[in-house]
C-alpha cells in the first residue's frame, strides 16, 4: 500500500507570495530504486520546495521491500517547477551534477516520478490532470 504523506505548509513554499497566480493541486510521488546501493539508511528528499529550502529531509519508505523507496505529497501551488535530489544517509546523490528538475503544468497534475540513486537520469513517468 502506498503510503501518502501530506506536508502541510513545506511542499512547494516557494510559492511568490504576491502573485495572483491561480493555484492547482499538485499530487508528485516519488521513487527511487536504492538496489545496489550497499548501505541504506534514512533514505529521504530535499528540494527548494521544503521549508527551509534544500534544510529538511522528507522521508521515503519501502513498504513492500522491493528496494524502491517512496513518498507521495501534495499541495496546492502555482509553481512551475521544482528542483530535488535525494539523500541517503543524510548524504546528497549526485554529488558535483545538477540537481533534479521536475516540471509542471498550469493546471492540476497527478505525476510520478522514478529514478536510480545517483544515476541522473530520473523520469516523470505518469502525467495526468486530476479531475
């Protein structure tokens, strides 16, 4: 079962506070496959959309343990996108390469997104609007 995590008042605060901009809800699951990576712990996220920024790690899980952690959060927001990168470890993926980018609609959005900790090539692979 997938477990949803609500961060009320820390995903997507980067919201331009004086701007008029209608808001969508925006519904992101992350995953990330940690097989192959030889120490696990505290696998999580953080992103310019925390509160602080790039500060707090959002923790994923891995219910099932098939090596794939995840966390599913949503938000009403008017950004357009959001950079990331996860942390094992408390340790950042990636190290010296850009960070992940996830883009959005103007519209409200269901999107999953997967990737292989530390290989860059991370993918949205659902997109819909919610209804």
């Amino acid at each position: 079962m997938k477990k949803i995590i609500i961060l009320a008042g820390i995903f997507f605060t980067v919201l331009c506070t004086s701007c008029v901009q209608e808001t969508h809800l925006k519904t992101v699951t992350f995953k990330v496959d940690m097989n192959g990576v030889s120490a696990i712990e505290n696998v999580g996220l953080k992103g310019n959309f925390t509160n602080p920024s790039w500060k707090q790690i959002i923790p994923l899980t891995d219910e099932n343990n098939d090596g794939i952690y995840e966390a599913t959060l949503s938000q009403k927001t008017a950004v357009s996108a959001i950079q990331f990168k996860f942390v094992n470890q408390g340790q950042y993926e990636l190290k010296d390469a850009p960070n992940r980018t996830l883009q959005f609609e103007y519209k409200p959005q269901k999107v999953t997104y997967e990737a292989t900790f530390n290989d860059a090539n991370g993918k949205t692979i659902t997109n819909e609007s919610l209804k």
